[in-house]
C-alpha cells in the first residue's frame, strides 16, 4: 500500500486531504504539535498521528510528505524528508495534485471564502452533481469540511495566503471582494492586486464577481476570454440581483432580479447583507453548472450554515452563545453589526480576540470606530499568536492601544480567559444575554466550553 505522512495534520485542510488520500488508497500517517477534535477523528479512521514533530515519523518507504504552511523550513520532519529524497509537498501543491483530473471550482476573496464555497458545495449536492469539497470549515449539513464524489465538481476555497490559490489553477472562479490583508506575506495592496489577476488569468471557464472587484483589478470585459457573471446587491446591473432583503429570527430573505426580470423570493439560515451576496455567487455558480432556480431555492433553504461561522453554541433563555472566526476589520465590522440589528431585551455582548500581532500593528488604522455601535459590552482580548516570532512583540500593550480605539471607550481589555471568565460568570448571574464571540484563533474553544455552563 502507498504511504503518505502529513506534518501539521490536525489542521482544517490537512485533515482534509489525509482523508482524500486514505480513499485514494494511501496508508495515511501524521504529526502535530496539539490534539484536537480533528486528531481523535482521524486516529478513530485508523491514522497513527504522533503528538509532537520527530524526525523518527519519516521513513524511506514514505511516496508522499505533505506539509501544512504553518511548518517552518527548520522542521525537523521536513529535514529528513529531504534528506530522503521524498516527495515533499505544500498544502496547495497537494490540492493541485488531487483535484487535477476535475473541473475545479474555487471561491477566493479577503472575506467570505468558506461560506460561499460552503453553498456552492451544498448546492451542486442538492442538484444531484455529487461534488467533490475541502473547505476551511466543518459544514453543518455533512459535519464535515470534506467529500470525496464522482461528480467532475471539486469545490475548493482560492485561498491568498502565500498566494496558494495561483497553485491550484481553477475552471470556474469566484472573488467575494479584495482588501490588505496578511503583511506577513504582501507588501501593499498592488502586490495583492495582482496576485488576484494572475488568479483570474488561470480561470478557464467563468468568473463571478461583483462590480467593485471589477473596478478594483480594471477588468475589461470585452477583453476577457472567460464568461463574467456579476451579483449585486441593489445593483440593477448585475446579472444576479439581490432586492428587499428583510431579516427575520435568524434568517435573512432577499428577492433575485435575474435578466431584468425578478424570479421570486429566497432564504437563507444567516444574517447579513454580506450572506445574501455570498448566497447570490454561490447562485451564479450553480446556474452556470445547470442547475434550475427550483432545485437552488430549496437548496439554499436547506443550507445549514458553516461551524464558526456566526454558529450558536447554546440558545438558553438566559444564556444565547454565537461564536464566528470574524478577525479582520471590516469581517469584525460586519459581524458586530449584525448583532447590533437583532430584536431583544437580553443584553448584548462582544468578545473579540485579535489575531496575529502583525496583522492588528499593520491594519490599526482600519479597526478605529469599527465598534461604535449599541453593544452593551465590549471586550477585547490579548492578542492570538501564530506564524510569527512574538519575542519582540507587546502583545499587551498592542492590545490595551487597540481596546482604547476600536470604540468609544466602553471597551474592555483582558489579558487572560481566566479574567474573562470571572467576568462573564458575575455578569451572567444578573442579566440575560446575547453573547458573541469572535476571533481565528482559540477563543472558539473557551467560547464552546463557557456555553456548557449553567
């Protein structure tokens, strides 16, 4: 039997494509330096995983060695893989190579990735054209980021970090919207424009978007050699357009203007303006894929959302938790506002945890006011390190600078989840409550453990 090792094998993605290569006959084995849900379930299919990198877990009778990004150069694994002579590849690299014999269908873009592709992926399942998915999110309808079909479909996230997404060239494309993010790995905007154009060069077939990406990277549609579906929200010009969006409980209702002619009401189990968009290019690229508006009206109904993604983790009457991987500024924006338009008398409260110290230091200026809005607790939290050397780094002092900006000043600061804790527990007992948090990093977890409580 074929053997395979993944480094970092308790990640979203890894844990993924160790799945896609036990079902392409691989023995599948694996290291990471934290156990998880994802590790119990893998090692419950049978994959020995090693908690900790030891060069050890490379032998020579090992085809492939996958690595996930997170996994410096300095890894002890890697360097004896190479030693070896192995087949060393990188998360995109590996994508490319399982999903070459399909027609690949990717959702990039700065905000709005998972879910767009999330729906896409439910929506082809709906319409019977058994895709093929991994995604950077557990979908609530599976319970899993992962399927493996015989559809020609393969629905992947175009992910921008270290510019991955021009690894694993795409048919049908999608970009949600285009803003600064990860200076770890661009320099400027311009660099991130252009990588989304080389993006768009490898597209094959078709590209949905929306006018300002148009703008933003000067498409010239007259130019294009690929078909350019556009959605809108109110935008008369688009292909798909979204009009009287209305939001009730905890879902959001639009109707769709299609070819000058509106072609009735849809519904979706999310909140949000920026949902309904995501819910129209997941739309553009079932209909390009042949599906009727019959089958993506019920198929969109029937869409259960993604794990993180604005995910209620207890819906008490005294105690209602929502955890969302909201960190970038204007997702954190977006997301705040959506619970400041929820309906009720319980009190609502805002947990947010920053992610990466360069992130937060490079795009300050843009979380200033972002929480100026009618929340009745705000807190921030010490800021989540990772893919970065933080010796140098005053996490605290950072964080403390952002709590004092990010609003009007009713913002806590907290350095630590034991403080929080003691904090939530006191507030708990003398308020009933909305409570949401945020961030990428491991607030997730203490938010899933607090929501257990009484």
């Amino acid at each position: 039997m074929k053997r395979a090792h993944i480094i970092g094998i308790g990640g979203i993605a890894m844990s993924a494509i160790a799945q896609c290569l036990i079902q392409l006959g691989y023995q599948v084995t694996g290291s990471d330096l934290h156990h998880n849900d994802l590790v119990e379930e893998l090692r419950n299919q049978g994959v020995e995983i090693t908690i900790g990198h030891q060069a050890e877990n490379i032998s020579q009778e090992i085809e492939k060695v996958i690595c996930s990004d997170a996994i410096p150069e300095s890894n002890v694994e890697m360097i004896k893989a190479k030693e070896y002579g192995l087949d060393l590849l990188g998360r995109s690299d590996a994508l490319a190579w399982i999903t070459k014999e399909k027609r690949v269908i990717s959702a990039s873009g700065t905000h709005g990735k998972t879910t767009t592709s999330s729906m896409i992926a439910y929506l082809l399942e709906e319409g019977r054209l058994e895709p093929s998915f991994i995604i950077g999110g557990i979908l609530n309808n599976f319970a899993s980021n992962f399927r493996a079909n015989q559809g020609r479909y393969f629905v992947l996230e175009g992910d921008e970090y270290n510019k991955s997404f021009l690894k694993y060239p795409s048919d049908i494309g999608v970009i949600t919207n285009i803003e600064f993010d990860h200076p770890d790995i661009y320099a400027d905007m311009a660099e991130v424009l252009d990588t989304y154009h080389q993006y768009v060069d490898g597209l094959t077939e078709c590209l949905v978007t929306n006018q300002q990406v148009i703008n933003q990277l000067a498409l010239d549609m007259e130019e294009m050699d690929i078909e350019l579906i556009t959605v809108g929200i109110d935008d008369n010009q688009a292909d798909f357009n979204a009009i009287k969006i209305r939001e009730e409980e905890l879902c959001s209702y639009f109707s769709v203007e299609y070819q000058d002619k509106e072609i009735g009401e849809f519904k979706i189990n999310a909140l949000g303006s920026y949902n309904v968009k995501h819910a129209l290019e997941a739309m553009a690229v079932a209909r390009y894929c042949g599906l009727s508006f019959e089958v993506i009206k019920k198929g969109l109904e029937l869409w259960q959302g993604v794990k993180r993604r604005f995910e209620i983790l207890s819906d008490r009457e005294n105690k209602i938790v929502i955890s969302d991987y909201a960190h970038h500024p204007s997702e954190l924006e977006a997301v705040a506002g959506t619970l400041e338009r929820i309906k009720t008398d319980k009190k609502k409260v805002l947990i947010f945890q920053p992610h990466q110290y360069i992130r937060t230091k490079s795009l300050f200026e843009d979380y200033k006011g972002i929480l100026d809005k009618e929340i009745d607790e705000k807190v921030i939290l010490k800021i989540y390190k990772v893919r970065e050397t933080v010796e140098n780094y005053d996490l605290e002092q950072l964080g403390s600078t952002l709590t004092q900006t990010i609003s009007d000043g009713d913002t806590t600061y907290y350095n630590c989840f034991e403080d929080l804790e003691v904090w939530l527990d006191q507030y708990q007992q003398n308020n009933q409550g909305i409570y949401l948090f945020l961030g990428a990093g491991d607030i997730d977890s203490f938010a899933r453990e607090w929501a257990l409580r009484d």
